[in-house]
C-alpha cells in the first residue's frame, strides 16, 4: 500500500493509518490518523518566523493531567469549570485553575471528557462508558458501547451520546445510563480511524461519517431527520476516494456545518440540510464559526476563512505549512490554533496574519482548543499539560 505521511504529531496516512470497516479490532477496523506517531515527517514544517510587536497571549493557569499516549484527549468546559482527562485513568477538575478534584477511572481511557452541568462522561478502548457526579468525581454508572472509544462523549439536555470507532453513535439516559438507540449505517471499505465525535444541540444531533455524509439524528428515538452530502468520494482506487467527515460538525444558528478529508467544507441548512455553499478544501482537523467568519484548518496546516453566509474566499495563512494545526478556534476578533511543537498561534480574523504566539510544554497539541468564553480558552498537550491563554 502506498504510504502517505504528514508530520507524525498530526497523521499518518499509510498503512498504520488504513483497514477494512468491516473488522472490530483496533488494527483493522476504521484504522486511521496516529497523531503522535514517531514515524519522522516526510517534509519539512515549515519555521516559525519571530514576531514584532502586536497582541499578547496572557496565561491565565496551568495544570497537569497526565499523558495522552496514542490517544486525543480533548477537555470540557462548563462555566468556570474545566474537566480533563488522561490515558491512565486520571480525571480531574479546575475551577479557575485551581483542583477542585482529582480521581481515577481505574482503567485506561481513550475518549476525551464530555460534560454538563451534573455529570462528566468519559470513554475507554473496550468501549466502556464511565459517568462520574461533576460536582465531587464520585462515580456515577457504567455503560457500553460496541467498540473502542476515540471521541470526547457529548452531554447536553437529557442525553449522553457516545460514538464509538464503528462509526456507532449512542443515546444514553443521563440519570442512569440506561440505553435508549443506538445510530449507525454502513461505511466504505477504507476510513480514517479519528477522534471525530458529535454535536449535540437542543434540536438534533449532527455526526458526520465516512464517505462524506453529514447526518440529522432525532435526540428521542436516534432516527435520522436527513443525510446531507458534504463530499463525494473520487478517483480509482480505495485511499484515493476516501472523502470522511473526521471532525466535529459546527452549529451556528440555523446553520450546520462540516468538512471532509479530500473533499469539501460544505453548509447546510439545520432544519432540513439544504446545501447554503460549498468549496473545494481537505481537512481533518475541523473548523469553527466566527461573528462573521469560517475558519478551516486544511490537511497541509494553512488555515482558510470563508465568509461564513455566501463561502466566499477572504484569506489563508500558509505559514503552519506542516505543523500539524488543530481545528481552530474563533476568539473575538482572533482565531486561535495550536499545532505539533505545543505552540499556540494567534491569528488576525481580518487577513490571517499573526498577532502573537505562546509556547507550552512543547509537546504536540492534537485536541482542539476549548474556548473559556469571554475569558479566553484553553489547550491540552500530549504530556497532559492544561494551558489557559487569554489574547491581550
């Protein structure tokens, strides 16, 4: 198979990264980007350039969870209260930096933090759900999925959804675990394997899978309201007409939107999916919606925006070229985005230079920032460091 590689602290496309849907293990099933392989990048990043004068990144705390190991753990944030998690069964919480408290699962975990008000909600490689009481870490109940867990649970409402590596998505009740549907539909031969979970609105909940296709599910009976088509798989052979939605999809007011790996960031319309605009850009870091822009990281680290109601081209900043970008992050009038050496980046929103830069623990930052609201936001690193950074 031919292997193609972008920098090991973001992907691997290859013969680690590719396998059959119709398998269950982890090597064979929707196997997929390693973002901390240690395979050496096959081109060079890009340098970073010092930067003169301008805005600030002020750092507001910092914390210690744990490593991620081969996983992406991305935090949660709930008011003034940010939960993380580890590889090795640490969950914790931070009011305003300081520990409120810290527990272990008392297995390895793989799938980031989901969490509300009442409760925070984790995942395992065995496909295990853990729910623990937000307010001490005491446990609350146990559930399953059908296989390992890559993507942080979504909490909201009165329900828990967990997507699990076959593509599976499930509902669960918040008090006490029980399953009510389970979602799922066929997938290609080849996918990326991706942390890529689901978003989970008082409407509907919309998850984007292999093949290109963004999906409506009903929050009471797991249904599907409408499929829409976010890209179409092309070329002749399996690697070159993968075209997955690997990243979360975006909800902006009446508007959904998503992209995919070799394909297209496209929106719709929440209620029905009708198309509003698409354009031709490959990511698998994901984007996010700005007051008046959409921000996407691309598959080669440039970050594009788009106006946000017509998808018109407004800038792309090509100087992350290789560094292994994160999905970013709208700050105000700022765009944050991280990458591969732990460095967060701040970009203007009106032509996509650089404002200022902040360093971290120099390990790769994979998760996606997590905005504090007017506060700023937060990052995690592989080694586990918690960084929060507010633009001045």
């Amino acid at each position: 198979m031919t292997r193609h590689a972008r920098h090991g602290a973001l992907a691997l496309l290859g013969a680690a990264l590719l396998g059959t849907s119709g398998c269950s293990t982890l090597g064979s099933t929707i196997d997929t980007l390693n973002p901390f392989s240690k395979t050496a990048p096959k081109v060079k990043p890009a340098e970073l350039v010092p930067l003169q004068g301008g805005a600030t990144l002020q750092g507001l705390w910092q914390a210690s969870v744990g490593g991620a190991g081969e996983f992406a753990f991305t935090p949660a944030v709930v008011g003034a209260s940010v939960y993380a998690a580890a590889q090795d069964g640490t969950l914790a919480r931070f009011d305003d930096g300081r520990q409120v408290w810290r527990v272990n699962a008392g297995r390895p975990l793989s799938g980031g933090v989901g969490a509300g008000d009442k409760l925070v909600v984790v995942g395992t490689p065995k496909g295990e759900v853990l729910a623990f009481n937000a307010a001490d870490g005491s446990p609350a109940w146990q559930a399953r999925a059908s296989s390992e867990i890559l993507a942080a649970p979504a909490v909201a409402g009165d329900l828990v959804a967990v997507r699990s590596g076959d593509a599976r998505i499930f509902g669960f009740d918040p008090a006490d675990g029980k399953r009510r549907w389970v979602y799922q539909r066929g997938t290609p031969a080849l996918a990326l394997r991706s942390n890529v979970g689901v978003t989970l609105t008082g409407r509907a909940l919309y998850a984007g899978f292999p093949g290109g296709k963004l999906v409506a599910i009903a929050l009471n009976n797991g249904a599907a309201q409408w499929e829409a088509t976010v890209a179409l798989p092309r070329g002749t052979t399996e690697l070159e007409r993968i075209a997955d939605v690997a990243s979360d999809p975006v909800v902006a007011g009446n508007t959904v939107c998503a992209v995919a790996y070799q394909g297209r960031v496209a929106c719709f319309d929440a209620d029905n999916g009708r198309q509003q605009w698409a354009r031709d850009v490959s990511s698998i870091a994901g984007l996010d919606i700005g007051n008046r822009y959409l921000y996407v990281s691309d598959d080669k680290g440039a970050v594009h925006a788009f106006d946000r109601n017509s998808g018109a081209s407004l800038w792309k900043q090509d100087k992350l070229f290789m560094r292994g970008t994160t999905r970013p992050l709208a700050v105000g009038h700022r765009v944050a985005i991280a990458d591969f050496q732990g460095v967060v980046h701040l970009l203007s929103d009106e032509d996509g230079s650089f404002v200022a830069r902040s360093t971290t623990d120099g390990s790769a930052i994979v998760a996606a920032p997590r905005s504090l609201g007017a506060a700023g936001f937060v990052v995690q690193t592989k080694n586990g460091a918690l960084h929060a950074l507010s633009p001045r």
